[in-house]
C-alpha cells in the first residue's frame, strides 16, 4: 500500500478567547485518517517502504523531506505531537524526544562545542545542573552559574566563549520568576542564545516565544503528558534550531517511541482544562499553608506577598502553576513525620500529573547538590515541594492537615 494513502494532516488551531491569548485548546481537525476515524492512528512502524526506486532516490536527495524513512529520524505520530506542541507554543518548529533530559541534551549539544560555555542561574532542576555541569565538561563545553538577580548583567557577565543562557521560570522548586522580556533582551545584548525550561508552567500558562525567548524544552512527561504515564521531552523554537536539534537526536537516537506519542497527543488535548484546575487547587494550598503554624514559609508567586507576584500577572495572567513549595517550621525529622502521614498526596517525585506529589529536594532533585549549591538554590531540610493535582481541594487540605497535625 503507498505510504501516501495512509498519511495523514492534522491541523491545529489556537483558539483564543478575548480574555486572554494563552487559553489553547488544540482542536484536532483530522479528515485524512483511514475511515474517517477522528483520532489519527497510531504508527507503530520503524520501517517505511517506497513505491517505488525513483522515490527513494528522490528522498535521499532530499527532495521529499514530508515523506518517512524510518522512525529514529521521524515517525507519523510523533510528528503529530511535534505540529502539536509547535502550535501551543506558538514555534515554528518542534523536536520530540524520549525525556525532558534528553531534550536538553540534544539542545546543548546542538548549540555548543567544545572551548563554548553555557551560562545558568542556581536554580535549575537538578538534572540540568548535572548534565551541564558534569557531562559536559568533558567534552570541554563548561558551566558558569550566576545568581538569578544577576541575569539583567548577562551582557557584562558573558565572555566570548559563552554560547547558551538556559532559565527556567518558574524555576524548580522554589517557584522563582524570571522576567521573560528582560532575560530575553540580556541575552540577545549579550549575543547568546536563550532557552527556557518550560515544564513547570506548560504553554497553557506561558508561551516565552512570544515574549522573544529564541527555544523552549519541556519535560513533556509532566503537564503536557499530564497523567505520569509516559516519559518524553521536547525542543521548540525556530526552524533552524530545531532542525539542528533534530539532527542530535536522530543521531544518538533519542527518539520517542510512537506509543508514548500517543499517550502525549491524548494528554495535551486536556492541557489547558487541567492546568486551569491544578492552578485554582495550587493557589488554595498555597493559602492553607501560609495559615499553618506548622509552616515557616510558603513559596508560590499566587500569594500578593510573594516578592514575584508583580511579575506572576504580567507574564502569567491565567494561573502561576500547579507547584507550591514550603518550608517546615523544623528539619528532616519533621519532613520525615509529614511525608509518612500523607495519606491521600503520594511521596514520588515528578509532576503535571493529575495526582498531587509530594518530594523532598533533598534526597529526590537535589540530592548530590554541595552546601554551598543547596544554598544558593534556597533549598534545606525544611524544604517540601508539592506538585498539586486536581483532586477536590478538600480532599488535599485535609490530608495536609492531619499530616501537619503529625509533626
Ligand atoms: C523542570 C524540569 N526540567 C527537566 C526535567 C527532566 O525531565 P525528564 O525527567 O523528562 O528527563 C525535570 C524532571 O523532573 C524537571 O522537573
């Protein structure tokens, strides 16, 4: 059977209410599948036949660039995923791969080379940390970390050697904020290339494109998976860059299995539903917590006394996230009494999915990190993050509440 038979052409719209341009929904309007089925089929396929020898050679020339070869440089449905994900950012392009960490190291690999240096503020997740300040450096591209007060200095701060300025904002796990106009215009002063780690707000709440970040990666195993069930990540940008990321991933064969592309498609058509409701739960969590003698300290840019909160309206008018962060009154000992009460809020690490997460920095994204490391991420003993679901908020204010009573 020709291959052309059985391709199909999603389109995806951004629906955008007057209120604001981040409510997304992806409609998915798929008229081209076998049957007239609405939801495109799954290609499990790693292999893609040519009618015929002229089109092979046509296609290693170069000429069919729409046509599939085989699934490690592209596949049906993860190239669905790919249009979808493009469009909720609002990217020219988009690039799939099999983890959020994967995704980061394929962007890094793409942009550096060895003597290049890429600049990054304390607050990173741990991972990124690690591949950028560990992996990297043997292949003599290196790290520099900088204070995240310290990103409108880029332009004095950056040497000829510096390539890259990855950010997250809101940053893991304290909820930080990066000013997305500012740090977008440090960098380009400073002639290096910015990307935003987007995982934590997802393009339902922010899409830094718009405000002139030039790529965004996504663990996409959290919000955009949206249920802990896969595991996949995603580079997004201009054609350029995602091209060269692609040509990394490809490469070392970070692909995304076609099934996990399925489940990705599925989950990122609730995204926006499901980040409206794990934001109205966060932010009631968020003023549970602050009310709780337990508590030392809550960090969510929601609450009209967080030193973020000016910038959380301007750059995320429609919900600051699903993640609260607090400190206990206390340390390890009160962390372990708290987290072995938790009855209805699992201890796991992760997000965006869901159920609501409880972890410890300490001993999950942190663990390994110096004193000195834990320090300048704001991080200690006391420190719990939750990554808030969408269960009732009674339900999680009560499990909070007999486990605070445990302490
Ligand atoms: C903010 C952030 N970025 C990146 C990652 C890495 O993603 P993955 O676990 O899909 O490799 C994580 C994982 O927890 C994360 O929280």
């Amino acid at each position: 059977m020709c291959q052309k038979e059985f391709k199909t052409k999603t389109i995806y719209y951004r629906i955008t209410t007057r209120k604001s341009a981040t409510r997304v929904l992806i409609i998915m309007a798929n008229n081209q599948n076998p049957y007239g089925a609405v939801i495109a089929p799954v290609h499990h396929s790693s292999s893609y036949g040519f009618p015929t020898f002229d089109e092979m050679r046509r296609y290693a020339k170069g000429e069919l660039p729409d046509e599939f070869f085989y699934s490690r440089y592209a596949n049906p449905t993860v190239a669905e995923a790919e249009r979808a994900i493009a469009a909720l950012e609002g990217a020219e392009d988009c690039v799939v791969v099999s983890s959020g960490s994967a995704a980061t190291f394929c962007a890094l690999a793409a942009l550096c080379e060895a003597g290049d240096e890429i600049i990054l503020p304390d607050s990173v997740y741990g991972g990124t940390l690690k591949i950028a300040a560990h992996f990297f450096p043997r292949y003599g591209v290196t790290a520099r970390f900088i204070g995240i007060d310290d990103i409108p200095n880029l332009p004095e701060i950056v040497t000829e050697r510096s390539k890259v300025f990855w950010f997250e904002s809101p940053a893991n796990p304290l909820n930080r904020l990066v000013d997305l106009t500012m740090a977008a215009e440090a960098a380009r002063t400073a002639g290096v290339f910015s990307i935003i780690d987007n995982t934590f707000a997802s393009p339902a709440l922010q899409q830094p494109i718009k405000f002139g970040v030039n790529g965004v990666m996504h663990s996409a195993t959290k919000y955009l998976g949206g249920h802990t069930d896969l595991t996949a990540g995603a580079i997004a940008g201009s054609r350029e860059f995602v091209g060269q990321v692609r040509a990394v991933a490809s490469r070392i064969g970070a692909t995304l299995d076609p099934a996990a592309a399925y489940l990705l498609l599925r989950g990122m058509k609730t995204l926006n539903v499901r980040a409206q409701a794990a934001c109205a739960n966060a932010r009631r969590v968020a003023e549970f917590l602050q009310a709780h003698e337990k508590v030392a300290r809550v960090y969510y840019p929601g609450l009209a006394d967080n030193p973020d909160y000016a910038l959380a309206q301007k750059q995320m008018p429609d919900g600051c996230g699903g993640i609260v962060a607090f400190d206990l009154r206390g340390g390890e000992a009160e962390a372990e009494r708290f987290f072995d009460a938790l009855r209805l809020i699992r201890n796991a690490p992760s997000l965006g999915g869901v159920e609501s997460l409880a972890s410890y920095p300490l001993y999950s994204s942190h663990f390994g990190f110096t004193d000195e490391q834990l320090r300048a991420a704001g991080i200690s003993a006391a420190t719990v993050r939750l990554a808030i679901g969408i269960e009732p908020i009674e339900d999680l204010t009560a499990d909070l509440a007999q486990a605070l009573g445990q302490i």
